[in-house]
C-alpha cells in the first residue's frame, strides 16, 4: 500500500518569506509519480507539477521550486517571496503503476498556507 | 471551455434518503473519478472508472454507488447506507495513460446531512 505523509498540518509566513512544504511518501514500486496540486478556498485542486520516480532533477518555476530525493523519499515544494495570493491548502499525492491504467492518487493530509501580509 | 462541472455545489439531504452528485466533464478523458474529502484530511478515492460501463471500488467505497454510462459522465449516489456522508466530494478526470498523467478537477459538491 501507499502512504504520503505531509507533517505540517500549516504554516503562517509573513509576506515575501520563502517557505518550504514537506512531503514522505511511501511505495514498495520502483515506477511512480508524484504530484502537488494547490486548493484555494475555491475548492478545485489545481494541478502544480508532476514529477516520475527515474527523474531526480530539481524543477523551478517562477518563484515554485520542488526537491525530489529518492534517497530519503521526499517530494518537497519551496514558494520563495510568498504572496498573499499563495495562501491555500497544498496537496501531495502519489500514483503507482498497478497493471490496470490509471487508477487514482493517494493523497497526503494537506498543508494549509498561510501568508499574513 | 474544457474541463470538469461538478453539480449541485451545496445540496443537503435528510438522513435515510439517497441522493445524487453529477459530473460531467468535456475533456475527453477516459478515466473518471471520485474522491472524499473532511475537514483536515486528504481526499480518499470512492470509485474510479477507466472505461464506458466498467468502474472499480477505491479505498472507501461502502455506501456509494456510481455509473458510467457514457464517457462525459460519472453520476455518484450516497445511499443512505454511508453512515457519514457530510462532507466535500469532488470529482476529476484523466487521460488514460496510466499513473503518468495529472488528474483534473471539479470544483466540487459540499453535501450536508440535515
């Protein structure tokens, strides 16, 4: 079975702070993806970044950066010069090839952001 | 514009009664499905569908339901068995790839027992 653990139930930062968002997961597959995907108050999770299990390589984009570690099965999501308008609940997820196709995510806890300008 | 509408976005219901969310999505997407969120919690997977009239129970399907008659849509009955329906459902959709493809969202339907 799978598991993503997302330890920080929420974060505050002051406007312009970088911040950092954890994310373990857990999977006995060698093939896997891993996601985030970002809920504001709206309610519809917006697709982040996609990242699969044989590429190590960092991603920047814009002011969001991800650090993927196979070594210590981290996924972790770095906003630098927060903005108010980051202030939502950020989700981990993973996929795991189970023969079948696509056959949904699991998901971690959520983060809930804070940025207080 | 493509993408996923997810109806009713509130809809309350009296204990016993069973009662419908709809979505619909416009994208073409082969898979569908659905998930459960609580306050504080991830979202958990009800029921997912990879194809017209298959569709397979996820790690939560006790009291639900669901169909797929036509590609577009993915209707999901909470029966009046699911001892705890409050709570924010939402829908999504894919490509069917396989794991390496980004799931897209509806905005959601808040079910509330009454």
């Amino acid at each position: 079975a799978q598991k993503v653990t997302q330890a920080q139930t929420e974060i505050s930062v002051v406007e312009k702070e970088d911040v950092t968002l954890d994310c373990v997961y857990e999977t006995r597959d060698t093939t896997y993806y891993l996601f985030w995907y970002k809920q504001p108050p709206s309610g519809e999770l917006v697709f982040l970044i996609r990242r699969n299990s044989f590429d190590e390589q960092n991603e920047i984009s814009g002011r969001y950066s991800w650090n993927f570690q196979k070594s210590t099965s981290s996924f972790n999501f770095t906003i630098t010069a927060s903005q108010v308008v980051d202030s939502a609940v950020y989700f981990c997820a993973l996929s795991v090839y189970s023969g079948g196709g696509a056959d949904g995510l699991t998901f971690g806890k959520g983060t809930h952001l804070i940025i207080q300008p | 514009d493509g993408g996923i509408t997810q109806s009713p976005k509130y809809l309350f219901r009296k204990e016993g009664q069973n009662v419908t969310l709809s979505c619909e999505q416009n994208l073409n997407h082969d898979a569908m499905y659905w998930y459960r969120q609580d306050p504080g919690q991830g979202l958990r997977l009800i029921y997912y569908s990879q194809i017209v009239n298959d569709f397979q129970k996820g790690d939560i399907a006790e009291g639900y339901s669901v169909s797929r008659e036509k590609k577009e849509s993915f209707p999901l009955t909470v029966t009046s068995a699911q001892k705890n329906p409050t709570a924010f459902y939402l829908c999504a959709s894919s490509i069917f790839q396989g794991m390496n493809t980004e799931a897209f969202f509806g905005q959601g339907t808040r079910l509330t027992v009454v």
